[in-house]
C-alpha cells in the first residue's frame, strides 16, 4: 500500500486522513515518519509520542495503522 491508497482507503470508510500526518510534522495525532533504520507509527498528544512501533517499509507501517484506524472508526 503506498500513501495514495491509504489516504483513498481511509475516505472510502468514513475515516478522515486529517487525523494522519506524515514525516516530520508535529501535529496531534497518528503519524508515520521514516527515521535512519526503519518506518514508525505512533500518535502524538501534546507534543509528547505514543505507541511508537517500528515496521521495514512504509507499505507495512500504512497496512498496520489503516488496520488500527479501521478498528477504532468503523468497527
């Protein structure tokens, strides 16, 4: 899965991709960066890192967060 699925997935469940930020952004919420070894998901509240669980490849760190969003949001 590469950014533009996951974004269109999202929206086709009603979930809204505001709530997801991506590299370096300090907004609250869900996020996806790149760091030197591997991609991480984590949430942000505050300014303070949540959860923080690495994957190999973007296309897997997106698979587990839509995963995670789906369950919260639509189940």
């Amino acid at each position: 899965m590469n950014r533009n699925e996951f974004i269109a997935r999202l929206k086709e469940n009603e979930i809204p991709p505001e709530i997801v930020s991506f590299d370096s952004s300090t907004n609250d919420g869900y996020n996806i960066r790149k760091n030197q070894l591997c991609w991480e998901v984590f949430s942000r509240e505050r300014g303070k890192e949540y959860g923080c669980i690495g994957f190999p490849s973007e296309s897997n760190a997106l698979q587990y967060l839509y995963e995670k969003l789906y369950n919260i949001y639509v189940k």
